[in-house]
C-alpha cells in the first residue's frame, strides 16, 4: 500500500485508527490488523485524495456481515456529526459508499452456500476493480499504472467497472488515480477558467498524480551556470513510491492546468468546456489521462448554459432553440395522447436527451460539440417530422386539438401554437394566423372575455344595489 508524506507530520493520536475502515501508514495489505477505534472526525489534515485508504485497498475483506454493518453504522453517525459541504464530510462519504459496497459482496458470498467463492472484486480510490480474463481482444490492452502493454493471452488483469481503468495485478497496489466515476458523480459544473496553471514550481516539481520527479529537457544553448542552476532548483531529495526516482518531462492538461509526466499523461486531445463557453473554441487540447476520462463520462450531462451574446454570432443557436421550443410544445399533445402512448411517444425518439423536452437553455458537452457541426440541428429537425407526422396525419386526437382561427374562420387550415405561420396571443393564448392577426392587431377573444367581464360586474353591482335597496326599506319598517 503507498504511504504519503502526509502521514509523516501527522501524530500518532491525529491518524485515524479502526481494524475496518483503514490500516495503519505502517501496516501491510492485508487490512486484518486490530487497532484501536475512532470516535471522532478524521483531522483536515487527512481529508484528501492522497489518503483515500479503504479496508479493501489490494486485498479481499476478512470482516463478516455483522461486522461490516456495525462499522456502515459507525460512519453514518461521523457523517451526521460533520457540518454540510464539509470536506470531512465528503470523505465520510467515500467510505460509506466502499463500506457499503463491501458489505453487499460479503453478503452476496455468503448466500452463495455450497458454492467456491473466490473474491476477485477490489475497492481503491473509489475504483471497484474486477478481474478480467479475456484472452482475445479486439484492441490492445494497455495498462494505466505503468503503460505496459496486458498480454491478455496469458495474463489476467484488473478492470474498474465504472471508469475503465485496466491495470496489471502486479500494478494494482500502486493505483494512485481516484476513479474519475466517482469524481464526476462529485462534480456538478465543469472547470469554468481556462487552463488554471499553478505552475510547476507549486506542484514541487512532481506529477501531480504520481508524484514522480519533473524536469523540462535542458537546452543545448543555455549555459552551464544556467543548467545547473535549473537542476539544484528542481532536484528535489524526494521520490515517488509509485514510481521510481527518475527525472521526466512534465506534460501540462490543459482542462486542469496541472503538470503531470508521460505515465499519467498520454497526450490525448479533448473539447474544453471552458473555452467553449468563454471563446467558442472547439479545437482539441491535451490533457491527462484523470482528465480525459472524467470528460468522457461527463459529456453527456446537461450542466452547461450558452452565454446568449453567441446568438448574435453563431446562427445554429438560435435554430436550436427555436426546434427545442417547438419540441416542448409539441410534447403537450402527445403526453395526453393515448395513441402516442402506444408508440411511446415522445420519449423514443429522444431516448438519451430528455431533458430537451423541458427547457431551452440547458445543454450537455455533446449537444455543443454535435452543435457546432452542424448533427444537433439535423437530428432536431427529423425527431419535428416524426411530431409532426404523428400530430397533424396520424392521429384524430392530436390534430382535433388544433386551433380554428377566429378572424378567417378557415376550418380547413387548423392552426397550431408550434407553427411557423401561427400567433399565440399573450393573455389568453388563442391561436392565429399570424398574417390574419397582422390584419386586425387585436385579439377578439381577450376582446370578447373583457366585455363579458364588465357585462359581469355591471350585473353583480345592481344585484348589490337592488340588496342595499332592500335592507333600507326593511329598517325602515322596523
């Protein structure tokens, strides 16, 4: 297991000590040795990504049911005891997920009765590793920790079932990446600044996943002063447990504004959202590997809001718009519809994009990116015929809930509020031709509801005078 520096400016009573929950700095895998419990909080100081240590980190868990129950409840009460939006809180919070997912597998082993059970399930960083045997593949297989290739022939690997992550058995005790599935399960906007570089100097010169050494390649046109200088500056007296004490050239991501070396860092290329939004820049930049993934798992959640200044300048934004707008209104006849229900309309065609039938402003990674080639427009517009069709051609009681202009009176050309040609008037919502309404610039219906109104008061006025009248003279007599 990798032990952190962080651990070595911690007191012996400041480290968070229980047999379930974590082992000791000192301990080995095996996760079984008996130590002390905790009662209270973990300090700030170990409430970081570095120290993510969990029971099950390398090892299967020895810990039976009614242990593991007893330890889920012990972190339920901490989480409770912690302020909201804590960072202790959050930590918590990792465990008892692990805790909890350890505990349905110990369960699920023991129903298995009569049965071999072989654990070959693991818990680290929030990666639920599971072992993976498949002899031919259709790509390679590279490992994430040391960027080996996996002969898959005759070797078994570690696969994260939520992020993907593959490495060697030989490479799992060294996995320092956190699973960018439970990163984004954390997250709920992207970076919104571009590139937020630190600087190396801030990072003490070590990745910033790893922690392995770094140094930029040393020029053959400065002088040895310069180079040596460069060198006493940068060679720190201190070396990665996961990687060993060798000098690499740092690697920037562009989405973090992070260094890290060329282990963590693949030079792959991803769309930054936060120079989509800021610049509307699609071109692709290197980032990390963390990165990389994290932004695929995210692309399709819809968090992102267009800066509406764009409009005026990228023409697909407002056709967008407009086919959202038309969509949602169209979805008002078909949800009432007991044809479309059969058909499960409108949600077939919108299966991975729901959340288009609810408003025009959200939109997801992808959205943009499909966007700015010109896919999004094009899908729109087919789904808007599929409505269409079903709406005005196939079904009697979607197109009998169309609208009869009121100024030309024209039952045969039915109107409808999603129609290009139509005006939906503001107070009342009756529908029009927009060329009819052009005509008249008034609405007949709000015209009609506002005489039937006063027609009303007048009424209800003398119906009180006529009351008042009445009760004078039944005083009077008295």
């Amino acid at each position: 297991m990798e032990t952190h520096s962080n651990w070595d400016h911690c007191s012996e009573s400041e480290v968070l000590h229980t047999p379930e929950m974590l082992v000791s700095p000192s301990s080995s895998n095996s996760g079984d040795e008996v130590m002390e419990r905790f009662s209270d909080p973990p300090p700030r100081t170990l409430v970081n990504e570095k120290n993510y240590i969990t029971l099950t980190e390398g090892c299967p868990s020895s810990l039976t049911v009614d242990e593991l129950s007893a330890v889920v409840d012990q972190c339920k009460e901490l989480v409770m005891k912690t302020s909201e939006c804590s960072e202790e809180r959050r930590w918590l919070v990792r465990r008892l997920i692990e805790l909890r997912y350890q505990l349905e597998e110990t369960r699920d082993n023991q129903a298995k009765v009569g049965e071999e059970v072989s654990s070959d399930t693991r818990v680290t960083l929030g990666h639920h590793f599971s072992m993976q045997s498949q002899m031919l593949t259709a790509n390679r297989v590279v490992c994430d920790q040391c960027c080996a290739l996996i002969m898959t022939v005759v070797q078994s690997w570690y696969q994260c079932v939520d992020c993907q992550y593959k490495c060697h058995i030989k490479c799992l005790a060294s996995c320092c990446r956190v699973c960018a599935h439970l990163q984004a399960s954390e997250i709920s906007q992207f970076e919104t600044k571009i590139c937020p570089e630190i600087g190396l100097k801030a990072q003490g010169y070590t990745c910033a996943e790893c922690k392995s050494h770094l140094i930029y390649s040393l020029k053959k046109d400065t002088s040895i002063v310069q180079q040596l200088s460069v060198l006493k500056e940068c060679m720190l007296p201190v070396s990665s447990p996961n990687r060993p004490m060798r000098s690499r050239e740092p690697r920037r991501c562009d989405y973090t504004g992070l260094y890290f070396c060329q282990f963590c860092h693949w030079n792959q290329t991803a769309v930054i959202p936060a120079r989509v939004l800021l610049n509307w820049d699609f071109t692709p930049r290197p980032v990390s590997q963390a990165a990389h993934r994290l932004l695929q798992l995210t692309q399709t959640r819809p968090i992102l809001t267009i800066d509406p200044r764009f409009e005026g300048f990228v023409n697909e934004i407002c056709e967008v718009k407009k086919l959202r707008g038309e969509l949602i209104m169209m979805k008002q006849y078909l949800i009432r519809c007991r044809n479309a229900k059969k058909e499960q309309l409108p949600w077939s065609l919108l299966k991975n994009r729901r959340y288009f039938l609810q408003d025009c402003e959200f939109y997801s990674m992808r959205d943009l990116i499909e966007l700015h080639c010109g896919e999004l427009v094009t899908k729109l517009e087919d789904i808007r015929k599929e409505f269409l069709k079903h709406i005005k051609d196939e079904c009697k009681i979607c197109c009998g809930q169309g609208y009869i202009c009121e100024i030309c009176a024209d039952d045969k050309n039915i109107v409808f509020p999603f129609d290009a040609s139509a005006y939906t008037c503001s107070k009342c919502n009756w529908v029009y031709h927009k060329t009819c309404f052009q005509s008249i610039l008034t609405c007949s219906r709000c015209v009609r509801l506002e005489k039937r109104k006063s027609k009303d008061a007048e009424e209800s006025d003398e119906t009180l005078c006529e009351e008042a009248v009445e009760i004078d003279e039944d005083f009077t007599r008295k």
